[in-house]
C-alpha cells in the first residue's frame, strides 16, 4: 500500500530547496579569490609599501628643503604701528589682574608688584 509514504508539503519543500541554494550561493562567494593569487597579492602590496615609503621620504625631503630656504633670509615685520583702538580698555577684565590680558604674564607680575 501507499500508506507507508508521508506526503509533504509542497511550500516547505521550495523553501527548503531555496534555502540550501542560497546557503551554497554564500559560501561560494565567500571563498572567491578575486581572480588572484596569495603570491601576487604579496608582490601587489609589497610594490605599494615601497610607492607610499618613496612618496613619505619624498615629502620629508622637500619640507627640510623648503624649512632650510625659509630660514636663510630675516623675518623683520618692521615695527607695529600703534592705531587708537588697539589696546583700548573701556571697562576692566573681570580677573584679578584688571588691567592685564588674560595671557600676559609679564603685565601680570608687574600688576603683582604693584598692588602687593
């Protein structure tokens, strides 16, 4: 007799059909060597180790170059002209040291000085 046969499912068995084909799918992809070899993967980054150290020492070399050339002449800015509003304090600093900028430590100890 056909009683013996369990019928299933034809949905489950599609879904399960495609399931075990997109599973192989991925691992084939996953394994892909990309139309190359390890041994010129190697030889491909060795040759750019060499460009990007070539073009490291290359940088290097032209700022020394240009550092040594900048500092062969004088850097004279000539003498600051004293314009009305620079350095105009209409109110005090809110610091102890009122009369002071916040970064002048030379007005500062000249201010210590003075009010101590």
């Amino acid at each position: 007799d056909g009683s013996c046969l369990i019928e299933e499912d034809p949905e489950k068995i599609m879904l399960s059909n495609l399931a075990r084909t997109a599973t192989r799918a991925v691992s084939r992809t996953a394994s892909r060597a990309m139309s190359s070899d390890a041994a010129e993967a190697a030889k491909e980054r060795k040759m750019w180790m060499v460009i990007s150290a070539g073009g490291a020492a290359l940088v290097v070399a032209m700022t020394g170059i240009q550092y040594n050339i900048h500092m062969q002449h004088e850097h004279s800015h000539g003498e600051r002209v004293q314009y009305p509003y620079v350095g105009k304090n209409v109110k005090k600093f809110p610091w102890a040291c009122y009369d002071c900028g916040l970064f002048d430590k030379e007005c500062q100890k000249q201010f210590r000085k003075e009010h101590a």
